[in-house]
C-alpha cells in the first residue's frame, strides 16, 4: 500500500510501466471533468472508474480485496477514510467473485485519511474499506484506477 500526494506521482513510476500510465493520467487529465462511470485507459489493462458519493458510516463498510487487479483510489474533491489491513491479519466473509475480481472480509485495520490531491494504491491482497465519513459526512468524487497485474 502506498499513499501520497500526486504532485510526488513521479517518485513512483519505476514501481511498474502501468502504474507510471496511470499515474500519468491522473496528473494529465482535467479530472473534475470526467463523467462518472468506467473510462478505458488501456482496454482491460487500465481502467477507470469514476464515482460519486456521501461517505458513510464506519459500520456500513465492507473490506475487499483483489486478485488481478492493482487500484489507485485518487480523490478529486472532499475528504474520506479508506480502512487498511493486510489480508493474512483478517477472515473470509465471502468467497472470491472472479468475474467482479472482489473478495470480502471481516477483522479489524487501521484508517488512512484521503484529502483532495491524494493517492493510495493497494496491491492485489491488500485489503481496504472506502468511503467512510471523516470528521462529518460529506459528497467525495473519486478516480478508481484499476491496473492489471498480469
């Protein structure tokens, strides 16, 4: 798991070619332009999928995880949490879904607070629960980048 500002995107691109493309268009592309919904990158390789929501509570979050797919989650405006454990500290709650690339757990993680400008890239496994209120509920527009790892 990484996070940071995407002004420093460029310490990253030696990670991987398709994190550096990725990276690239988030830091080249007018963002709060982009129409929520699934935009193609690269085909199948990189993806976004933009969205638009009220974050919620703590209780109302599920932790996921994948298996094919790297996400770079970048907020374009407010402020959430995204929840974060590694996988072998939690339990399966539901089986993974290979055609949605998704998996649900339940255990206890720590929370990571995601302003405007910010990135966090999780790694196929880590797992991460999105969109959870910080300091008060709020409209949070958000960039999910998903990267093929094969």
């Amino acid at each position: 798991m990484i996070i940071d500002k995407l002004s420093n995107a460029k310490q990253y691109y030696g990670v991987g070619e398709r994190i550096e493309k990725a990276l690239k268009y988030l830091e080249n592309t007018d963002l709060t332009k982009l129409e929520t919904g699934k935009h193609e990158i690269e085909g199948k390789n990189i993806f976004v999928i933009v969205s638009e929501y009220e974050t919620k509570n703590v209780e109302q979050g599920k932790w996921e995880a994948h298996r094919k797919y790297i996400d770079i989650q970048f907020v374009i405006c407010g402020k959430e949490k995204i929840g974060y454990a590694p996988i072998n500290e939690m339990k399966m709650k539901i089986d993974y879904n290979e055609e949605k690339d998704v998996l649900f757990l339940e255990g206890e993680g720590d929370y990571l607070t995601v302003t405007e400008g910010t990135f966090a890239l999780f790694a196929p496994k880590d797992v991460h629960m999105p969109g959870i209120i910080a300091e008060k509920q709020q409209f949070v527009k958000k960039i999910v980048i998903k990267i093929l790892t094969a």
